[in-house]
C-alpha cells in the first residue's frame, strides 16, 4: 500500500496550514508565472501519515531491532543522547548565515571536534567540510592535486588505488581529473610491493590507501609504502572507512599519510539514516593545510568564527551551499565527549576483540576464512566459494537465509576479489551474547547448505516481501508511481 | 564502558577463545613503532548528564532570534510528527537498502518520495538525493556535459546563488569544464533574454536557469528555456521545491521544459540547524536517466509475484562501476529525505501551495512595509517570491548590527557578492512571520535609520489594504 493509495480528493490537515492572510496579497504574482496543474502529492490526515511511516519503518532492518555486521559501514550503536542534544531547539533554529556571535555555543563544538580529530588522525589540520565519505576523498585528492600545480608539478597524471579499495577511491581520482591505475593485491591481502614499484613515477599523484584495508588486515608494509610513493614525489592518501579499527592506537598522520577523510556515520556514530547523511570530514599534513576545504573553524580571543576565501585564498573552495552536515557533525561531537580519550582507545580494542572472537567461532563452525593466518582487524573475510561447489548455496543465499533468522546480512561480494565472501563487522557495541546467536544461526545455515540447500536458495521467507526480481526492475523501469488515467 | 558490554567474564572468555592473553595482543601486526603515545587533546569522557549539562548551556548562549534571512536556507513551520518518525530507530539506524528484503520501508519510502519530486517538477523521474542543492547543481552540470557530448562550457547566470557557483566551480573545474557567467538586469534583477544574443553560436553544454533567483526575483524562464533549447542546449532548472506549488513546474517550462532539475529540500520539512544536514533533490527525463547520478529506486516483485522495491540501475554507481560511474556519491542524505517525504505527505499540494503563497504574501507585505521607510528603497522591479533586495542610504553591516541588537536578524548582506548594488540586503519571509513580526522588523529598522516621517507600523497597515 502507497501513500497514494490512502488519498482521497479534498482531505486536509487544517492544523498544519498557516493562517490565511486577512487581506489579499498586495503583489500578486503575474499568471504567466502560475503553475497550472496541480502537483500529484497526497491527500491524507495526520494520522493516515502517521501510521502509514509507522508501518513502513516496522519493515526496515536496523540497528535499535537487530545485529547489522555489514562489513565496511561500521553500524554500531547510535547514542540516542547524540540525536536528542543535537536537536536542542535552539540548535534546529539557528540560520546558516546568522553571524557568527549568534552561534559561539554551536561554534564552539565544531571547534573541539576539529581539534580531537585533529588529534585521533595526527595531521596538522582539519575541515568539517566534507559531506560525505566520497565527498571527503574528493576533497583530499583536489588537495593532492592543487599540491602539485602550486609546485608547478604538471606531470602527475595518476591517482594509484589498490584493487581492493572502495568503488568511491577511482570515481572520485576521476572527479579531480585524474586516472585511476589499479594495485593488484598479494595472497596475504597485502599491497603488492613489487607492483606498486613498477608503476610509481613522476607521472605518480598519490596513492590511496584504506589501512586496515578492505580485506580486514593490517597494511604491514605500510611504512614500505609510504618510501616508494614519497620517493616517488606521490602523496599518500588515507581512506578513513575503516578507523573505528584504529581508533587512539595509530595514527594515520605517524604512518606517514598526507591527507585523511574520516567516516564520522562510521566511527563516530552519527546514524546512517536509511542512507545518509554522513559527514567526512578532511585531516591534512602541513603541506596541505592551504588547501582545506572551506569553511574551517577558528577561534581568537575566545570567540569563535568560520573561515572564509579571504582567509585561505588557496582553498579547494566550497563544498556545500554552508557549513557541512552540521547537525551530524553535532551528534559526532557529543559521541566523542562521551566516549572520551580513554573510550576512543576501548573502541578499536572491543571492534578488534569481537572481530576476531568472531572469526574463530566461525571458523570453528565450519567457515572458510580469506585470510586465515591474518588477524582480523574490526571486520574479516569468509569466502564461501567451497561451499558454492559442494552445494551449490551462494554467499547471497546464505545472506538471505540470515536475514530469516533476525540478523542482518553481513556485506556480500565485496571486496570483488574474494570470490563469494562475505565482510563481516560485528562492531565494539554487540555483547558475546549477540555473536554467539550469530555464530549459532551460521551454524545452522552450514547444515541447511548440505541437508536442504533449496531453503537457502529461495530465502528469506519470513520478511516483508522475499527475494525481488533486480532484473525486471532494471528493464521495466517503474521509477515513479502515476495516478491511473 | 561506554557503549561496550562486555564484562570481566566476556573478555577472559573471548581472549580464550581466540588463544591470546590480551586484547593488546590482537594488534600485534601493527608494527610497534607505529602504536600511539596517547591522545593529548581529547578530554576525557563524560557522562550523559554532564553532555546533556553542557549542551543545554551552549545552545542557550546561542538563544533564539526573530529571523528574515533566506538565501537558500528557509525557515518553514515542520510538523512535530515528522522528526518523531524520521527519528525511529528502524529509519534513523538503518543503512543503505542494498539488502532489499531486510529494507523495504526505506525503499518504498524512497519509491515515494521519487514520486513526489516528479510530480513536483513535472519531470519523469527523480533520483533518491544527492548532498545539497549546491552539489546538486554541480552534478548536473557534469551531467549535462555527458549528454551534451561536445561541449564543455556551461552558461551560469550571476542571479545563481554565489555560494552555488562556488561549489560548481569547486567540484568541476578539474574536468576541464568552463563556467560562464551571464550578467543581470539591474533594473528588473533578472537575467535579460536579449542580452543571451551575445552567446549565439558559443557551442554551450547547457544554461542553468534559477527560479526563482537568488534575488527572490522570478526569471523569464520560458523565454530562456525557450532560447537555450533553440541553440542546442541543455536546460539545467535550479528550483526552491516549496515554490513550485504555486510555480511553473520547469517539466512544462516553454512547452517542451528543463532538462535536469535540481533544488535544495531543505525548505520541505528540514530544520535550518546551521546548515544542514539538508538534501539536494535531481529530477530528469527518463530518456537521460542512466546518465543521472545517485541512488535509484525502482518498482518490482518478489518471487511470489509480491509488490516490492529494489535499488536499481546500480551500474551507473562508483561500487559496480568504479572510474566511470556517473558520479563518486555513496552515501547521500537519506534520512532528511524521510524528513521531506514525511512532511509532503502531512501538506498535500494544497497545503504546501498554502505555505508558498502565505510565504509569497508575507514578503510583499514586509517589502512594501520597509520600502516606504525613508532610508530604504527596492533594488528590483521583477515580481518575486518570498524574498526580495532592499537597497539601504547606511552601511548595511552596521544595520544588520544594530537589528540585531534588537534581536532581529535582518537579512543577507549583497555587498561583498554583488558590490554593484551598493548597501543591499536580501529579505526572506515566510508563513512563519506573524503581522507582529513584519512590524518589528519595519519599527526596528525605522529606528536605526533615525526617520520618523511615518510610523513604520502604519506603514505595514497601510500596505495591507
């Protein structure tokens, strides 16, 4: 049932209306400039709305109904205390424009959170700018590459991205006008050493590097590296995707990375919201701290105040129409202030501790591990290629199967280079209790795979709708409900 | 521990489990010269009632003030039942809806939404958001540039909010992609058609057409699609949403219409909290829509032949595609997208054509108001919507200063944007503004110019016979 559904010509929510004026409008707007069809929205009362939301959320997986270990996204529990401080009514009101006295309190938290950041990443400088992951690579790499053109640098042509990285790291090279050149990744789930040296050179901008990697390992190499790539005149630039791993126990700043976006929808705790909004936040090395992103926070004499073009006439420039995801960058700060020094350090420890208690247990029920003489980081690979084999039960099918024992699906197919694997991360917040129910339903699920493998292949069988036809929704594309004729 | 569970019990018996004697044990592949000294400029943590102490007395110092600045960001009325939905934990902590099944509230949802905006825009199809209406704008036009296929230059008008231009600027100029800035009337304070003639036969990509513009003043946008489409240009709409329940939708603009439609969602339930997290909307042909950036949701069935709704069209996406997907966006504003469609639906068309047209009127009574303070005149001639120019005989920062004193935020400062117009200010007021507010703000402002030929408040009355 749609929304459309339940309309009816005519019905209204009077007390959501503002008050008609008591004289007519003054300067009426010329007819020429009138719509003359009426938008097709619905026509509901506040309750029809109401319960039809209501409803529709009850079919959502989430974190506050359910153990969500999706690999790489880092959904650990969102304090409610960070969404209902940040939207203090005071704070909700005031405009992105209003000066900068009107805002010190608000002011005042970005300028913390700048400087913790500043400090968990051991850079020299850091904006808030960034609205999103991507968005924070796109800023790093535009850094990178007015870096090289300051110097007159004209050569460098490449942005270097190992090929287990995230799609975003070569879309966003390609968004600065660069090529992405793909790093082929050795058995261990190491940057190839030797490829990496074949293609550095003066043609080099950078290298982007998730460390731990996307594989769920620690880049061992890493100071390795950073020689061959600053030798070779490239920055190094640190995807922060997966820093929950390292949270207060290295720095990407001491491992030699130039530049840094943070996930704070992944570290930080702010909510993913169906999708967003996230905030990725850029941390720099000196030598790029001319580039940063507008706006920076300052502060002088106790106040506070944004920085503008006039300020860092060097900047990338503007991000956003303001200031950023400012409510998400309030719901990171107050994550932070609770958590504290001695928290940020107990987060990397707990999602380390859970990731790799997790990945014996499941081992010891039968799994395969991608890379079973690595430590897990927060997160680790199971391939099910043998499986698939044997049974003919694909890593989707066993995702599928899970969502019908109350879990959500752990990340499937990604990395593309580990055939059928799933990235699971359970996170520091889930109890023993949570990965032990979880490592039981696998349990279960490794005895459907051989003794009924059909209830895996035709799964889910309990949510909302079962497995959907991808293929028809590409080909006949119904992207917008209309009215019948 | 904040946020982590586990007791004394839990961690000896996961230690055990795995077959080390400490959690430090587990980072023993990090090489040591790497592990941290320490964190010295985070404090240390507190506690929910100390957090909550502290940010009740920050967002009391930064208090509450009576505002008329618009300038992309707009103060609407947001029903309380749309933050208290949004706000679930089934829509607020969950993520993208890449495993359909477990996600169909969100897609169907999004499914919702998508259509909402197409009606809206008189489009076909809409997309499931990208960061801001500023980004928004800088996607489209790389995506008119990919359809257009030869040309790389795109015609902006000044009348674009400066801080949009920015932002395109920013995130194309290295794909070597040329903005043009076309000039304004002064009088009338939109682009002028005639003055297009000068780039006949430039070979443009498209022209972004605003509406209305940053000056609240509605542009010609028939004759300015109408003109752009003769030349073998796209037309690249940049549209408030809450506007177009009283507005030609840009799907009918000269006829044929827009091409891509983008806007900020902000005014569509969104509080203003400093600058977002708001949303930016993108609507297109469907015949273009492989080349649109961002999520897509479409319609579909489930193995039993059920209703259901999918992510698709994901091979336009940065995690099928990589360097050539459309765009790098992942993750996008998913949540204030739930904000919007939640309060669209508690409006209705009529409802939100009510919230334009009370905006529209409150605007034209303030600007009648104040233009007959003596000090203050109307910069433009052009019929506008819910904001307008005011051109003032004081410095205007001093004036906003001493509004604000009063408690009044009184606009948006034109002078470092638009130098050429002198001391200008632009005004916003919408459905939120009571008759006691416009005469606030006109009493207040009479008194700062130290005129008292007329009561300003006979002003406001006289202006609404």
């Amino acid at each position: 049932m749609l929304i459309f559904d339940l309309s009816q010509p005519g019905r209204r929510n009077l007390s959501q209306a503002p008050r008609a004026a008591a004289e007519p409008d003054p300067d009426a707007i010329p007819a020429d400039f009138l719509r003359q069809s009426r938008p097709v929205l619905p026509e509901v009362s506040e309750l029809d709305a109401v319960r039809h939301y209501t409803n529709l959320s009850r079919k959502n997986y989430s974190i506050d109904t359910q153990f969500y270990p999706l690999g790489s996204c880092t959904m650990k529990y969102n304090p409610r205390a960070c969404n209902y401080l940040a939207m203090l009514p005071q704070f909700l009101a005031r405009h992105p424009s209003a000066p900068s006295d009107t805002g010190q309190g608000f002011l005042a938290c970005m300028y913390e959170l700048q400087e913790m950041l500043k400090d968990v990443t051991g850079m020299a400088g850091v904006s808030l700018a960034p609205m999103a992951g991507a968005q924070g690579e796109f800023a790093g790499v535009a850094m990178i590459r007015a870096y090289h053109s300051a110097r007159g640098d004209n050569a460098r042509t490449e942005i270097l991205v190992p090929n287990a990285a995230h799609g975003t790291n070569p879309a966003s090279a390609v968004m600065c006008g660069y090529t992405a050149r793909e790093i082929h990744t050795d058995s261990e789930g190491n940057v190839d050493l030797a490829a990496l040296r074949a293609v550095v050179g003066p043609h080099t901008a950078g290298l982007m590097l998730t460390n731990p990697s996307t594989l769920g390992v620690f880049e061992r190499a890493i100071m390795e590296i950073r020689e061959i790539v600053h030798a070779a005149g490239g920055l190094l630039y640190y995807d922060g995707a997966n820093l929950n791993a390292i949270l207060g126990k290295v720095k990407p700043g001491d491992m030699g990375f130039d530049v840094i976006h943070m996930n704070l929808h992944k570290t930080f705790s702010t909510p993913h919201g169906g999708g967003g909004p996230g905030a990725g936040p850029v941390g720099v090395a000196t030598r790029l701290l001319p580039y940063l992103p507008l706006p920076v926070v300052v502060q002088k004499d106790d106040a506070y105040r944004l920085q503008d073009e006039q300020d860092l006439p060097h900047s990338i420039g503007r991000l956003s129409a303001h200031a950023g995801n400012a409510g998400v960058l309030l719901r990171a700060y107050i994550y932070a202030k609770l958590l504290g020094r001695e928290g940020m350090q107990r987060v990397a420890e707990f999602a380390t501790l859970n990731a790799n208690y997790l990945m014996i247990q499941l081992k010891r029920a039968g799994y395969t591990l991608a890379f079973p003489a690595r430590r897990a980081s927060h997160e680790f690979i199971i391939t099910l290629k043998d499986l698939k084999d044997k049974t003919g039960v694909t890593a989707m099918d066993v995702a599928k199967r899970l969502l019908d024992k109350g879990f959500h699906a752990p990340t499937t197919y990604f990395p593309l280079l580990v055939p059928e694997c799933l990235l699971i991360e359970p996170t520091e917040t889930e109890s023993r209790q949570t990965l032990d129910a979880f490592v039981q339903a696998m349990k279960e699920i490794l005895a459907e795979a051989h003794h009924s493998p059909d209830v895996l292949k035709s799964a889910p069988h309990t949510t909302p709708v079962r497995r959907l036809d991808d293929v028809k929704a590409a080909r006949e594309l119904n992207l917008t409900w209309k009215p019948a004729a | 521990m904040p946020f982590i569970p586990h007791t004394k019990e839990d961690i000896d018996a996961m230690l055990a489990v795995i077959g080390v004697a400490s959690i430090d044990e587990l980072f023993d592949e990090i090489p040591p010269a790497l592990r941290s000294a320490g964190l010295k400029h985070v404090p240390s943590g507190m506690n929910e009632m100390e957090i909550t102490r502290l940010m009740h007395e920050r967002a009391e110092r930064d208090g509450r003030r009576l505002n008329f600045i618009g300038a992309g960001a707009y103060e609407h009325h947001i029903p309380a039942a749309v933050w208290q939905i949004a706000t679930r934990g089934e829509f607020y902590s969950a993520y993208t809806p890449y495993q359909a099944e477990a996600s169909q509230g969100t897609l169907q949802l999004l499914y919702e939404y998508q259509s909402m905006m197409a009606s809206l825009t008189a489009m076909d199809v809409a997309n499931a958001s990208l960061y801001d209406g500023a980004s928004a704008l800088a996607e489209a036009v790389l995506m008119a540039v990919r359809l257009h296929k030869t040309s790389r230059r795109v015609l902006m008008p000044a009348t674009i909010h400066p801080a949009y231009r920015k932002v395109v600027h920013a995130l194309v100029r290295d794909q070597n992609i040329e903005l043009v800035t076309v000039p304004y009337c002064a009088r009338r304070g939109h682009t002028i058609p005639n003055a297009l003639e000068s780039y006949q036969g430039g070979d443009y990509a498209a022209l972004v057409v605003p509406q209305p513009n940053f000056f609240g003043v509605l542009e010609p946008v028939d004759e300015l699609t109408a003109w752009a489409k003769a030349n073998g240009m796209l037309v690249v709409a940049v549209v408030n949403p809450v506007s177009l329940a009283l507005l030609q939708p840009p799907g009918v603009w000269a006829g044929g219409g827009a091409d891509i439609v983008v806007g900020e969602g902000q005014p569509l339930g969104v509080p203003l909290a400093s600058g977002g997290p708001y949303f930016g909307f993108m609507a297109c042909r469907k015949a273009h829509v492989r080349q649109m950036p961002g999520r897509i949701v479409g319609a579909t069935v489930d193995r039993d032949g059920k209703p259901g709704y999918t992510l698709t069209l994901q091979a336009r996406e940065q995690h099928i595609r990589r360097s050539k997907a459309t765009s790098n966006i992942c993750t996008n504003q998913g949540l204030a997208v739930t904000a919007a469609t939640i309060y669209m639906a508690l409006v209705g068309a009529d409802g939100l054509a009510d919230v334009a047209r009370a905006s529209h009127a409150n605007a034209c009574r303030l600007a009648q108001a104040l233009a007959k303070l003596p000090g203050v005149s109307r910069a433009f001639s052009g019929p506008v919507f819910h904001e307008f120019v005011v051109q003032l005989t004081e410095p205007v920062e001093s004036v906003l200063r001493s509004l604000k004193a009063q408690g009044i935020l009184g606009g948006f400062a034109l002078t470092r944007d638009y130098p050429e117009l002198g001391d200008a200010l632009l005004v916003c007021a919408t459905e939120t503004k009571c008759d006691d507010d416009l005469m606030r703000y006109a009493d207040g402002l009479q008194r700062i110019l130290g005129s008292c030929v007329v009561a300003a408040s006979s002003a406001l009355q006289s202006s609404t016979i």
